[in-house]
C-alpha cells in the first residue's frame, strides 16, 4: 500500500451564482416543456452513460411478462471497433474503423437514418499494438460528449484526439495525435508471466470536467493531461508519470469534499486532485499490477471507495477506501470479470464471467451467481431495479429483482442471436425506450420498448 499526503488543501471551488442556476433551471425546464424532451431517463453522453456507473434512470421496458421486441428497429454498419455509442438529444454518435480511416458517424437515434459522417486517416491498430490482435481491431475508447459546448471529443488506437463540432455537422475545432505530441513509448511488459508484452493502443474513453478535457495519455509528461477543451492546449500534467492503464474510462470522485479522479493505470489504482492549485496531484497510487497488461475495467465508485477488478494474475476484487492521505485495501474477493466494469448499486455489486455474480457491498462475498454470459458481459442497473445483461456473442438477458434482495439468480427473458460469431464487448446504451447494441465488427442494432412481444 502506498500513501501521500498533501497540505493546505484548497478545493478552489468557483461556479455559477444560486440566482443563476435557478433561472437557468428554469428556462431549460420551459425549453424541455415546449419540445416534448421532458422524460424520465437520461440522454448517454459519457462512457457508462449518465452517470458513468451503468445505473441509469432508464426504465427496463419489462410489461406483463413482455420485454423488448426482439425484430430491431433499425440496423446499421457503422466500422470495426470496440468503442460504444452515445446518444444525446435524439441523435446517435458513433467510431469505427473501414478501409484505412477512422469514421465518426452521426445517426437519428429513432431512425438509423444517417446525419453526418466525417472520416480520417488511420491504422486498424495502434502504431506500438502487440498482442492478441484476433480480438480487436479499430478504435476502442467511447467518445465524449459535451453539453456546454456540443463538442465531441474522438479518441482513435493511434491517439489521434480530435475535437468535433456537433452543432455543425462534421466541422472540425482541433486534433492532435498523442503519440506524437507526448512522445508516447510501447507500454512495457508487466513481466509476471513468460511473452506477457500487451499494448491495445488508446483506449481509455476522454473526460470532459469544466473547461478540461482530460485523457490518460501515460507519458512521461505525465500519465494524465488535462487540455483546454474548446483549443487543445495543455492546462497541466499530472505528478504520477506511469504508463497508461487499458480500461474504458476515468472516473470523478470526491475525497474529503475534493474533486478527484480515478484510472486503473498499467501498474496502479490512481487517484489525483482536480481542484485549483493542486490539479493532477497524487492521492493515492494503489499498486495493481497485472499479466498481459490486463488492468482493462474501469474503476467503480460509491462515496469514497473505489472497486478495482482484474482477471489474469489476481482474478480477484478489490475495494479500496480513499482518503487524502492514500488508499486503504477494505476487502478482496476472489470473483473477477473479464471485460465487464462491477456495478455498484445499493448494498449490491454486479458482475458477468461466465454466470452473472451478486457481491455483497459490504463484504464482497457472494449473495448468488446464475445464468450463462460467457466471459464478455455488461450490466445495466435500471430504475425499475431490474438488470440487462449484454453478453456472448449478442445475447440480450433481463434479469429480476436486483432491489429485491432476492437470494437466487431469476432470469426472466433473453434475445438470443442478435449477432452471430463476434465479440459484444461495445459497452449497450438505453435511451427513450430504445436499447442500442453493438459488436465489435461494427453491426449496431436499436431495440424498442414500445411494442411489446411475447419473450
């Protein structure tokens, strides 16, 4: 375990006036009124969705023993690639790799129908990948969406980050590549294993905090780099210089009433500060090293601990309370997912390896296990208290009572086949009623609610 510890702590904290949030509140409730937007669920801007947690606001759509129709609404190629969709404001936004060129492609979410696309030169693997290349290929890290700007923030394997403005179709405001301007190296072997050298090229979903952009860049400039979101200049470095982690994405936190940070990096669970004057400091360096450079779940948090997951090497869970002096190990598990983040939800943690695993928030022992997800599952927690599990190779699974305290795995519907003979591991997005999945070959299909179907 490793600690620092920081003084004089400023949280630096600015924002908007109360009278200005409350007029602001107001109008965009008038605006929502007049255009018929206001719902229950939430629009998916962010990898995870909402809230970054994959627990949405969203109901399952599960009706008198019906659950989704299992005829798609639409359909859509849209590129090879294990990056996922967003969906903000009826529109759908989506990467995916074809023909040597990265292609960012914006659909009508109801629809399918195609809005714009821009494309640009680019490998179908990072410039440094090494290994295990017959199960990715495109780009991997979810795009980021903006609402104060409408921007959206592109991140290819080859580290090319470029800026794209939504509001005007495929106009582009800046791009880099990071390889390029960090001098990024081949992450190196983690050693612990005989030809373990993995290198996935970027992954890691942007983050968007104030006028930040943040990305895991993993430098030696720095493993984190914050840049102006709207002119792609550096705001600051931070002090933790480790190689680059291959989760899906960062995740805020707040320690001690400090805005945070957290990343499973190649070597540790890392965790800075983003407030004024301490931004990108070290709170704590978890060490979480594993074979194959295989930290690739993004972190789960719940108040001031953080779930931290891995199969090869520690086929285990972890959970970690954080302070501003470090990281304490509370419990570890031996229950581990392959591709799919935990989900935290109440007293309750989520997973798929294989059978869907309930954890004890607590504790981290098992409540239940069930089912059969193969080994590349996800979860979403809906509001009705019900999970759907995204998993195999394109199966669609409903799952009951998680807010129930139910001792037992309770299945109670599943579409099977949606894809046939490639990985799901593009993370689902629920929306409006509308259940958006993805495989990494780059075949999207959109699900609806509204028509109800016997399973």
């Amino acid at each position: 375990m490793m600690k620092r510890t920081w003084s004089s702590v400023h949280t630096g904290a600015t924002g908007p006036s109360t009278e200005a949030v409350r007029g602001g509140a107001k109008a965009l409730l008038l605006v929502l009124l007049i255009t018929g937007r206001m719902r229950a669920g939430d629009d998916w801007p962010h990898w995870r969705g909402p809230q970054r947690s994959d627990v949405v606001r969203e109901n399952s759509g599960w009706k008198d023993g019906h659950w989704v129709d299992p005829k798609p609404l639409w359909e859509a190629q849209v590129g090879e690639g294990s990056t996922s969709p967003l969906v903000v404001g009826g529109r759908l936004y989506v990467m995916g790799w074809d023909g040597g060129e990265d292609h960012v492609r914006c659909l009508e979410a109801g629809t399918g129908k195609p809005l714009w696309s821009v494309s640009y030169k680019c490998p179908q693997y990072g410039r440094h990948a090494t290994g295990d290349k017959d199960a990715y290929s495109g780009p991997t890290s979810t795009p980021e969406y903006d609402a104060d700007t409408g921007y959206l923030y592109a991140l290819s394997c080859d580290g090319d980050l470029n800026c794209w403005d939504t509001a005007a179709g495929r106009r582009k405001i800046w791009g880099m590549n990071l390889y390029d301007r960090f001098h990024v190296e081949q992450r190196p072997a983690s050693k612990l294993e005989a030809d373990d050298l993995r290198d996935y090229g970027y992954t890691t979903s942007p983050y968007v905090q104030g006028d930040w952009v943040i990305v895991e860049v993993g430098s030696r400039e720095g493993n984190i780099v914050a840049l102006d979101k709207r002119t792609g200049e550096l705001r600051w470095a931070s002090e933790y210089r480790g190689p680059a982690g291959q989760t899906g994405g960062l995740t805020p936190t707040t320690v001690e009433g400090v805005p945070c940070l957290a990343v499973l990096t190649l070597r540790d669970l890392l965790v800075l500060r983003l407030d004024g004057g301490h931004e990108g400091r070290t709170v704590a360096a978890y060490p979480w090293v594993s074979a194959w450079a295989d930290n690739v779940l993004t972190p789960a948090v719940d108040g001031d601990c953080i779930l931290i997951c891995s199969w090869h090497t520690h086929r285990s869970i972890c959970k970690v309370k954080i302070t501003l002096q470090g990281a304490t190990r509370l419990w570890e598990q031996p229950y581990a997912s392959f591709i799919g983040s935990p989900v935290i939800d109440g007293n309750r943690v989520y997973m798929t390896c294989d059978r869907l695993l309930c954890l004890g928030w607590e504790t981290g022992k098992l409540v239940w296990a069930g089912g059969s997800f193969g080994y590349g599952g996800t979860c979403l927690v809906t509001a009705d208290g019900k999970l759907i599990i995204w998993s195999n190779l394109g199966s669609m699974t409903l799952v009951a009572g998680v807010r129930e305290s139910l001792g037992e795995y309770r299945q109670l519907a599943q579409v099977k086949h949606v894809f046939d003979g490639t990985e799901v591991w593009p993370h689902p997005a629920l929306v409006d009623g509308r259940l958006y999945v993805k495989d990494r070959k780059g075949n999207l299909k959109c699900f609806s609610q509204d028509k109800q179907s016997p399973e």
